[in-house]
C-alpha cells in the first residue's frame, strides 16, 4: 500500500465517479479501476459497491475516507504553500508583458511570479510549459492541453490596422471581404492568427498576396501603406502609432479565447484568483 493509491481513493470519493477521477489525476479509468482493486485487496475489505448507476462508499469506505481526507487536505495545503514560496516562471509574449500583467503586479508580485521567458507568439510557449521550463503562461486557443491545467480568462477581439491614407481608413469598421480587397499583414503559417484569416479567405474564394511578420512589424508595413494588419485588441486598445487607425471588424469574426495555463493545478487556481477582477 502507498501514499498515492491512497490519493487516488480519496479523489474517487470526491468525484463520486471513477470516471471524473481519472480525469481530475490524468490516468485512464481502466488504471485506476486496477488500483482502487488493489487497494481492496491490500485492506482487506471493500471499499465501494458497484451498481449499474455507478459506485458507492461501503461502510467501511466512508469510515476509511472521513479517517483521511482531513489528513490529506491538510497535506495539500502545506505542498501548496511551499509552491508558493518559490518563483512562479512565468513565460509571455510582448503585448501580454506589456499591456496586461503591469495591471496586476502588486498581486503577481506577492506570488513570486517573473516573468522569465518573452516570445514573439504564443506558440513558441506551450512547449516551454509541456517541458517545464516555465511554470505558467498566457495562451490562446486550445482551452485544453494534455498534462496541463488551464482556466479562461478573457476574449480578444481582433483589428484591423492600416495606414491613415488607405481608402478604408475613414470607415467606423469594416467587413473581412473589404479586407481581402488588399495584401494581407499576418504573422507566420503556424500561428493561430493566419490560420484563422486563411480559413476566412478560403470561404470568401479570395487569394489576396501575403506577407508574414510579427505584430510590430505589420505597423510599420501598415504605416506604409503596403496593406492591411491584423493586431490584437490588447495590443490595439493600449497603443498608438502616429500614421495608423486601427478599425474594428463587423460581426467580430477574429476572436482569439485567452486562456492562463500552468503546470501544476495549485500554480493555475492560484494565478487564476489573481487575474480576477477587483471586487
């Protein structure tokens, strides 16, 4: 018997289901089936009756939990605290290091957090965070990564930024089809921006000639006129770039889901209550 068949016992008895469990440990239910029959074995009694509805506690199954479950807690706590004493890695890209985590650093600061790690897309973090050479990081879709934990944080809305002396520049917001009307400013294939405008091209049986680059380098090409960028809403509602408009998109049809991942389920819930809004 072990520590961690124990854990395990104690997490089916919160989910009530062997399936929720599996889930919430990153195991596959046929694994811990195994292990709760095990454990079983090693006690010496049963610990839940099976039924076509599901699982129950035995007697001796509710006794075993309400005996651990405060000792466990407490153990989580105290392995929770510890993490906390340590620095947060945290890995971010330009507009996030710049625009967004400044609004809340007397609280990041209180968690240790450093930001250790800037990258000009967000891509170029997740196999950071799957190595562990960072422990948490604002992404973009997906809202889930196997071996990692994630909570959503925000929507951003993406604009369109061209020069001041393009034709579309005196429109309040404009269509994806005008868009496509001109070259196109885009970060590089494998992100998730160009795909998503590739997709929208695609359906709009439009083939406007591309060019890709990194957000601040799409201004400055914008700035000279050589076609339209798209820009984050973080980025295009803190900033501004003398010769340049950014312009909102009808229907909103480039929106990104911003989600915080970590490494560890303590790091993500921590960070997580430190992003919300001041009450």
């Amino acid at each position: 018997m072990n520590l961690e068949s124990l854990n395990y016992f104690i997490e089916v008895c919160k989910q009530n289901s062997l399936t929720k469990a599996a889930e919430a440990l990153f195991i596959s239910q046929t694994a811990l089936s195994k292990q709760m029959k095990l454990l079983e074995e090693q006690l010496g009694f049963a610990l839940f009756h099976r039924t076509h509805k599901g699982i129950e506690l035995t007697e001796k199954g509710q006794k075993l939990y309400e005996d651990l479950e405060p000792h466990f807690t407490a153990i989580a706590h105290k392995v929770e605290q510890n993490n906390l004493d340590q620095q947060i890695r945290f890995g971010s890209i330009p507009s996030i290091s710049t625009y967004l985590l400044p609004k809340y650093l007397d609280r990041l600061k209180k968690l240790s957090v450093e930001v250790t790690i800037v990258k000009d897309y967000s891509k170029d973090l997740l196999p950071l965070l799957q190595k562990q050479k960072i422990d948490a990081a604002i992404l973009p879709d997906p809202p889930e990564v196997d071996g990692l934990y994630s909570r959503f944080l925000f929507h951003d809305e993406i604009y369109v930024a061209v020069s001041t002396s393009h034709p579309l520049a005196e429109k309040e917001s404009i269509t994806m089809e005008e868009c496509f009307q001109y070259p196109q400013l885009l970060t590089p294939s494998s992100t998730l921006l160009y795909q998503q405008v590739f997709q929208l091209m695609k359906q709009a049986d439009q083939s406007p000639p591309i060019k890709e680059m990194n957000y601040y380098e799409m201004l400055g090409y914008a700035y000279l006129g050589d076609g339209v960028a798209y820009i984050p809403g973080l980025l295009a509602e803190n900033t501004s770039h003398i010769g340049v408009v950014f312009l909102k998109l009808q229907q909103a049809p480039l929106t990104r889901k911003m989600y915080l991942y970590a490494t560890t389920k303590d790091i993500v819930e921590t960070l997580y209550q430190a992003f919300l809004p001041s009450r």
